[in-house]
C-alpha cells in the first residue's frame, strides 16, 4: 500500500518535471518570436555569430532569395533553409495586413509573391501554413522602380519613340523586352495599368489609383519580346496619361493583384492618347499645358519651404549629407541628361520638404555653374511630388515616383517636350539660385587614427576603446566611434590603434553602425544589429536615415537633418568623414569638437573643462579618454566572443593600452628616408607618423591620400557668395550665366533698339550687382521721347517766364501804389 503511494508520487513528480521541459521547449522556440532572446538560447539575428541560436531559428526567422524588388509588386521569392509540405495553404502577409498567395515548388521550397506597395524600405512580412496563424516572419526590401536593376524590369525599346509616339513624324510599331526566366509562365498577357491621384489635393481623403486598363497581348508566348502597332485607345482609358506595362501568366485574370509580373518603367501614354493628339499634338499639349497652370496656381506654393541649391558642381557633389545623385544626369554614367540638356551633373535633395514633401533638384555645367531654367530648359527644377518620394510614403503627394511623374514631369511633356510652352512650367517650377545655400562643416578621422575638428584642430589619439565622437542634444544625434590596435604584417600588436567601427543614431531612427569587415577593405554594415546586404541594391531607405553603399568599401549614411556620414575602407584602416548642416552650430560635443568657428574650445571635456591646444601629447590622450561612453549609451553590437570580452564586459576605455606618443626619426633607419620623399607638404607629420609606427610605406601614403581629400572636400565647401539671376532685357540679349562673386554679365540691345543702364554688371562680395538694371529702348520711342522732352522743358520754360514777368508786373504796380502815398495832402488822415 505504501509502495503504491510512492509510486504515485513519483509519478506526479515525473509528469510535472514532463511538464517543466515541455514549456521550457516551447517558450524555446522561435515561432512568432523573431529577434527575441531566451535564457537558454536566442531567436535574436545575432544568435548566428554567437552560436545561439534555437534549434527552429531559421525555419521560423526566415531568410529569402531575392531580398527585394519593386514597389509595384509582382517579384517571386523563395523562402530559404526551410521546407514545406506541397499540400499546405501556404499565405502570405505584408504589412500585418495585405495578403498574398504563397506556395510550394516540387523541391517543398515556400514561395511568396510580393504586393503593391506605395512605400520604400524594408517591410515585414509573415507566413502561415494553414491561413490562420502566421507564426513564420522575415523582411522584405521594397524598391523605387527607377533604381530597381535594368534585368529585373521590362525594357521599352527605344524609350523615346514611346513617349513621343503620335507627334509629328513617330509612329510604326512599338517594342518591348524582359528576360523570361523572372516569370514562371509559357504564356503570358501584356497589360496597360494607369497611375493617377484622386481627392482633395493636400487632404485625408488624397489617394493614390494604380489601375488595370486593358490588354495589349493576351496569351502570348513567354519568350522575353513583344511588339505590337498601337491603336487610340476607347473613353475613358485615353484619358489616363501615365502608366507602366505589365507582363502576367496568362492563366491569371485581366488585372489580378499581387501576382507574379514584370513591370516597364512609367512613362508618358502618348501612344494610346485621343485622336485629337495625334492630329494636333502641339495644340492639344498647350491645352494641357494651360489647364495645369490654372491647377498649379490653386495649389499650395511649396518653393518657399525646399532647401536651396549649392552654388557649385563641387558643392553639390561633396555635401553627401543632403544632396545625392540625380540617376537621370549622372556625370559618373556619361552624363546622359535627356530632361536637361547643357548639363553634366545633377542632384536631389535627398528629404523631402516638410510639410509639402516636396523635393529639390539642382544641375550643372562643364564649368561646375549651376544651369537655371531662367537661361536654359535644360535648368534645375523643383518638384511639387519628390521623385524618391518622402516619409512616411504611401499617399500623395510622397508616393515614391508615381507623384513625381504626376505633377512635375507629365506637365514637362505638356508644356516643353510635346509644344514650346516651357515659360508656363518654369513659372512654377524656377530654378533655384543658391542665394541661401549654406555649406555643412566637415570633421574627420583618419589613419591611425588623426582627427581633425569641424573647427580646424587636429590631433593624433591612440587610445583603446568606445568613445563618443559627436554627441547633438538638441538633434538626439550620436556619432560614436570604436578603435582597435593594429598589427604588424607579422601579427604583433603595434601600439597604435585604428578606428575599426563607426555607430551612429539621430532621434528615433534606426541605428546604423559600419564596421571593418573580415575581408581586406571591407565594410559591414548593420541596422539595429542585423546586417544588411548590398548585394541586390545599393541604396537603402530606412527609419530615419538612408544608406548608401555602392561597393564594399564605401558607405555613405544621411539622416533628416542634413547630417553625412561618410565611411571608407583602405589599406587596412577607416577613414570617417562626418558632415554637418549648418543649424547644428553651436550644439556639438565630442571628440570632433564643438562646432561654433571657435577652435580654442574644441578640446571641451565631457565634464566642460577646456584644454589647450598645445597641450602634451599625453595629455591630449587623458582628455580623449574621457570621452569614451557606457554600456548604456552605446550603440554598437557585440555579435561575437571578442567584442564582448574586449568592449562589453572590459573598461569602454582601456587603460593598460599605452601607445607610442611620438616616433624617432632615426637617421640610420633604411625606411626614414622613402618616409621623408613620401611624406611631403600638408598632412606630411600624420604620413610620417604612421609610416614609421606601423612600418609601412603603404600605410602613410594611404594616410596622406585620406589627408588630402578631407582637405580637397573642405576647399569644396567654402562658402560662395551668390547675387542671383540676371534676366536679359527685353529686345536684347545678355552674355555670362554665371552669378558669383567675380563674375561679368554683359547686356546688348537688337538692332534698332538703344541700351539704357549699365552695359556691364558684376556680382560683387556683398551679394548685389554692381551698376543698374539695364533695359532696350526702341529707336523711334527714343526719338519721341526725347521730343517729348524737349516740349516738356520748352513748356516749362515758358511756364517760369511767364511767372517771372507776371511777378516782375505785380511789383512795378506796388511801387507805383507806394509813390501816390507818399505824396498825398496830410488832411487824409483826419
């Protein structure tokens, strides 16, 4: 009997023990709980490194091929490292809320198809087995069509014939290409889809309108080509003027959402227009061209609030913080500018504006001026809708492309590429003239490592550790730097050190850190701890901050307040250049200094003491190490047993790392010589350091390139004074279409016409324009002018002469008044 009660207890003890294991397995799984991390293992994206990670990690965390594709939707993508049975009901989820259907190749490999999406990044996405519980996730990139790679779009043949088909003298057939292998059809169908914006222009009830037209070609065969002879289109499909081609397996209905596709750049429908278009296509664009005037005119003024254009092609291209590269005038492409001939170059303002979302964009000459539409169609234009688009995305006027192709590109067709209108769209779309453009302050960190402050000041530190490089309350923006001691080609620690990870954060937005990869010049990048890949796509937009990395040693980072972050790797070391707008002066801390054009107060301690500039070497090290930071303000990763034990768990400054302060220059050393021939002019000290304390020729003349370019960027971004456009007179010309300071511009009249003003004008260092407003006065106006003149003045002369004897009369009376007086007999006064 007692044995039986034992035996019962011990069963109960086994069974609650069963228990215990079961819910500690389960809470170990990683279903529906991605990026978190367990006591006894980690569903976390940094598990891999560390070797964590829960037995079900990848088949709940997933990873796909290809990681992005276009914001249209349509891209096919297989779910790597996990398998599924065929028979499942496998779905789909974007955004928590957009479904799409999913399913399993012959291999058991899950595929997903992605959606329409009117927003750029990365965007979460779930998987279920059986339609309910979606307990699988992963991220999707979604991409602007334009910069999506050319292999994964259709390719309108002769893009030109597209967009002016129906003007005088385009027609003939129209043809297209894709590569068929991206759609997993025999047949397919091609499609015409609209864009258009609908609603109260800048209310809640604005919306986007991605819509199916008809079919081109149905049924066709998959085999990458198609050509057909457009036809006018029937109301109300010729009254959509914007929209992209489509290519869909056939055995999916006319205009099926979210299935696999291939879509053609958007472009102007001019093939499928009304007949009144192809009979008078200059006619019916002026038409447009006017109705939009009177649109644009009731619209919000969005100029006042855009930021203005820098003044020169090298201001442009070095103020990567705000500013990067118009893909459709490239100067590193050829500079093949079709929308603005007479450039070379243009750029984008990477924000959009803030209230309008509106963007800015700026082009340049072979000289480096800035062309402006008030002298040229191929000027600078703003936009009402950001061609990138602009968060949070997904209504108008910040859809990514389509808004832009709305309202300032169509309009370009209606009023300069289909009729010669264009003095109605640059009246709302003027260039801008740089007047009010303000360079950002630059600060680097460079070799081993050398840093120079947005004020000036440089100087060498070599310590061990985490430190703070620039700190910003009033933008929450942190800038943080991690260094390590470098090695000899030998592998023996030198005593100096080496930036070797940059980590960084403005407000809310995602963390960015980049870091010296296991590769030779290598950089990785990682977002909130996971790393990103390039591979597919080389811009990447992000909470809060945009990435761009267009090949391995080399990344640029932008945050909305107009603060660049620059990252090379060379030789073996990082190279940090950090840009800053000009609204931050006066509200910098760290190792970059204070920012306020006061040098002398560039080494403030974290505690606000002040060291002098010529302070010792040692000293300069003790200031530096108080600027290191703490577990709980960092933001770097610790993704591997090194950096936890070297920087999480150990002091965030090492102080049993003690550097060489300084090197001898011995004259019996065979490499002080190549060193001095190297080492020559400004940076030479930091090419000498490092070359004799790392025993590298390579090493300092890297150190001397890097030198050289923070100050070429620096020389980039001097200030330029600007005194803004001079229009020519009219019935006259003018010759010069540069307006900085130094520059001429000359005025001429047309024959028959005299020139009043000043022949010749120049900017001055004030920002006004030396002489007066020059003008053309016709010949025969001139001739009755001056008549009219002179009858004025003859008119006038008579005037006084009349006057003068009226006034000569009035006195002769009074004195002869005065004479009768004085001779009259004294019983007068009686």
């Amino acid at each position: 009997m007692l044995c039986k009660y034992k035996d019962k207890i011990h069963f109960c003890m086994f069974m609650v023990l069963l228990l215990q294991l079961l819910s500690r397995t389960a809470a170990q799984s990683c279903a529906r709980s991605c990026g978190e991390k367990f006591n006894t293992c980690s569903c976390h994206s940094t598990c891999e490194s560390l070797r964590d990670c829960c037995a079900d990690y990848k088949q709940f965390c997933l990873d796909i091929e290809p990681h992005s594709g276009s914001l249209l939707g349509g891209t096919d993508f297989k779910i790597l490292n996990a398998t599924f049975e065929q028979n499942i009901n496998l779905t789909c989820r974007f955004n928590s809320e957009i479904l799409t259907e999913g399913y399993v190749d012959e291999s058991g490999v899950g595929h997903c198809i992605t959606p329409l999406l009117y927003e750029l990044g990365w965007i979460s996405f779930e998987v279920s087995t059986d339609g309910v519980s979606f307990d699988r996730s992963g991220r999707w990139l979604s991409v602007h069509h334009s910069k999506l790679s050319p292999v994964y779009k259709i390719s309108l043949v002769n893009a030109t014939q597209w967009q002016y088909y129906g003007t005088p003298d385009v027609s003939g057939d129209l043809k297209m290409t894709w590569i068929s292998s991206l759609l997993k059809a025999e047949r397919v169908n091609i499609e015409l889809w609209g864009y258009n914006e609908t609603g109260e222009v800048y209310s809640a009830n604005w919306e986007a309108e991605w819509k199916y037209l008809y079919t081109v070609g149905r049924d066709v065969p998959n085999s990458g080509v198609f050509s057909f002879t457009p036809q006018i289109a029937e109301k109300p499909y010729f009254l959509w003027e914007l929209g992209s081609i489509r290519v869909s397996p056939s055995t999916k209905p006319d205009g099926a959402q979210n299935v696999n596709a291939l879509w053609s750049e958007e472009h102007a429908l001019a093939w499928h227009l009304e007949e009144a278009f192809g009979k008078d296509s200059a006619g019916w664009a002026l038409e447009k061209c006017i109705n939009w005037d009177k649109e644009e005119k009731a619209m919000p003024n969005f100029l006042t609030e855009i930021i203005d254009c820098p003044c020169t092609l090298a201001q442009a291209r070095a103020d990567t913080g705000r500013f990067h590269t118009d893909y459709g005038c490239d100067i590193e492409a050829g500079s093949f500018c079709v929308y603005h001939p007479g450039a070379v170059h243009c750029v984008r303002a990477i924000q959009g504006s803030p209230e309008y979302g509106a963007g800015q964009q700026c082009c340049y000459d072979s000289t480096g001026a800035q062309v402006l539409t008030g002298d040229s169609i191929g000027g600078s234009t703003p936009d009402r809708g950001h061609d990138w688009g602009s968060p949070p995305y997904k209504k108008p006027p910040r859809v990514p492309g389509f808004s832009h192709w709305k309202y300032d590109v169509i309009s370009f067709y209606y009023c300069c590429l289909w009729s010669d209108n264009c003095e109605y769209y640059f009246t709302h779309r003027p260039s801008s003239d740089c007047r009010t453009y303000r360079p950002p302050r630059v600060a680097a960190v460079l070799g081993d490592p050398h840093f120079m402050t947005f004020d000036g000041v440089t100087f060498t530190f070599n310590g061990k550790g985490e430190y703070m490089l620039v700190y910003s309350s009033d933008r929450e923006l942190s800038v943080q730097g991690r260094t390590e001691p470098m090695r000899f080609e030998n592998g023996t620690v030198a005593m100096a050190t080496r930036l070797s990870s940059v980590a960084m954060r403005e407000k809310d937005s995602d963390v960015i850190e980049v870091r010296l990869g296991d590769q030779e010049d290598e950089l990785q990048v990682l977002m909130n701890q996971q790393v990103l890949s390039f591979s597919e796509q080389k811009w990447i937009d992000l909470s809060g901050v945009f990435v761009f990395s267009p090949k391995a040693s080399n990344v640029t980072v932008m945050f909305p307040s107009g603060t660049g972050v620059e990252v090379r790797a060379g030789e073996g070391v990082m190279t940090l250049t950090v840009l800053l707008p000009h609204d931050l002066q006066n509200h910098t801390l760290g190792l970059l200094g204070t920012m306020n054009d006061d040098p002398e107060d560039d080494l403030t301690s974290s505690n606000g003491a002040v060291i002098s500039l010529n302070s010792s070497a040692q000293d300069i090290f003790t200031y530096c190490a108080g600027w290191a930071i703490t577990n709980e303000t960092s933001l770097f990763t610790y993704d591997s047993t090194f950096l936890l034990n070297e920087y999480y768990y150990a002091p965030k400054h090492d102080p049993s790392f003690i550097p060489n302060f300084s090197v001898t220059e011995d004259p019996e050393d065979p490499l002080l010589e190549p060193a001095l021939s190297l080492c020559a002019g400004e940076g030479a000290s930091f090419c000498k350091y490092d070359t004799l304390s790392m025993r590298s020729l390579e090493q300092g003349n890297a150190t001397l390139l890097a030198f050289r370019s923070h100050t070429s960027t620096k020389k980039a971004l001097e200030p330029v004074q600007s005194c803004g456009w001079l229009s020519p007179p009219n019935h006259g010309q003018k010759e010069g279409t540069l307006y900085l300071e130094g520059a001429n511009v000359t005025f001429s009249c047309n024959s028959g016409y005299g020139l009043h003003g000043s022949h010749e004008r120049t900017c001055q260092a004030d920002g006004e324009w030396s002489g007066e407003d020059a003008h053309c006065v016709a010949d025969n106006t001139l001739a009755i002018v001056l008549g009219s003149v002179g009858a004025v003045l003859a008119l006038v002369v008579m005037v006084i002469a009349i006057v003068v004897y009226a006034k000569k009369q009035k006195k002769e009376a009074w004195k002869q008044q005065d004479d009768k007086v004085t001779y009259q007999h004294p019983g007068s006064h009686l």
